[in-house]
C-alpha cells in the first residue's frame, strides 16, 4: 500500500477507488489472488440503489478510466506536498 501511496483521495464517495487500487498496484509490479474464501471483511453499508452497476453512473467514472493512471497517486497517504517539502 505504501508503494503506491494507498488508495487515491481524489474519488468522490464511493465507487470507483477499489478497481483504481488494483490497476495501480498492478503497474506497479505486484500481482494479487482471491482471498474470498480466507479474509474476514467489514463492508460498509450504503443504500442499496447505490450498489452494483449504479456506481457507474456517478462522478468517480470518468476520474477512474482517465489516461495513463500513474500508480503512485499524489492524493494517498501522503500529499504532493509533503513529499517533496
């Protein structure tokens, strides 16, 4: 998570971030496995009309399929700034 600085504070709400995690993660050389059957999650709970398919209505889309997603954000878990301060 800290190669990439984590997720990209960036995205709006919901939707859209867990997928822009994978592919920057990807890019940045690390490949994953399903671990469904193994972790223990907490979801947090959203109206159900916000589920599924609808999230791709909303703002985050156009931010997720941009062009040339770097996979270090500048938005993560530190800042432009403070990176370079």
């Amino acid at each position: 998570m800290e190669a990439i600085n984590g997720y990209d504070e960036n995205f709006v709400g919901w939707g859209g971030e867990d997928e822009d995690i994978s592919l920057r993660m990807v890019k940045a050389g690390y490949r994953g496995y399903s671990v469904i059957r193994e972790a223990k999650v907490l979801h947090l709970w959203h109206p159900k009309e916000l589920g599924g398919k609808h999230w791709k209505e909303g703002s985050n889309v156009d931010y997720l399929y941009r062009e040339n997603i770097p996979s270090f954000c500048e938005n993560g878990l530190t800042k432009k700034s403070s990176r370079y301060s």
